[in-house]
C-alpha cells in the first residue's frame, strides 16, 4: 500500500485470506469471473491480521464488510464486482491469465502519466482517505 507507484492486483484464481489482504493493499483489483476470493479467518476461530478488517470496510462499506468477514463468504468475480470489491472482472481465457492481462492494459494507460503527479495523486488519495 505504500509503494510510490500505482499497483495493480490480477487475481485469476483463488484469494482467501491472506491472499485478498494483498491483493486489497493494491491501488486496483481486477478479477477473472471465476477467481475465488473472502476473508475466511474466522472459519478457523481468528480475524483477519493483515489489514483487512481495515481495508474491506473502506473499500465496499461495513456493513457489508462484516457480512463477509462474520460468515467467511467466498464471492466469486462477479458478485466481487457487485460489491465494489474489484474494479475489473474478466472471463477467464484457456491460458488463465485474463486478470493478469487486462490488470498490464490498465498499466499501460497509466505508464504516459507523469512519474510525479502519479506518486503525489496516490499520496493525496491514500491521506485523505484516512482524515
């Protein structure tokens, strides 16, 4: 979440755990309709450790966030997309990698930007979501 530079998470398969709590420290999310993801710590008697019981409620509200955290729900790509979970959802291709190749279309949009104003944009963003 810190880094200077956008980042994008590709999720094209499975993301419970810690692996959504990666992926929601990234800038932008974009998903296959078939990748899997949910915080499902407490399906083992613990919560989320690394940032996503901070994180999931900034990004899809929560109320809602609790739902997912409280049941362990695994969402698909889709319903992550109803939810504002992810910013993108793909079909997934034979080679498994749509996520991945729509996540390097996106990065290329942002790649003419000035270095500059992209850091200090993520900065401002990233501060005045937490004032």
């Amino acid at each position: 979440a810190n880094l200077p530079v956008p980042t994008i998470a590709a999720i094209d398969g499975t993301a419970l755990g810690g692996g959504l709590e990666l992926a929601l420290a990234c800038d932008i999310r974009v998903a296959a309709s078939s990748a899997k993801m949910g915080l499902v710590e407490t399906k083992l008697a613990i919560i989320p450790g690394a940032g996503g019981t901070q994180r999931l409620p900034r990004t899809i509200g929560v109320s809602l966030a609790k739902e997912l955290i409280f049941s362990a729900r695994v969402v698909d790509g889709e319903e992550a997309k109803s939810i504002g979970l992810i910013s993108h959802v793909v079909e997934q291709n034979e080679a498994g990698d749509a996520a991945y190749k729509r996540a390097l279309a996106l990065a290329r949009e942002f790649l003419p930007q000035g270095p500059v104003a992209m850091r200090v944009a993520k900065l401002a963003i990233n501060q005045g979501m937490e004032v």
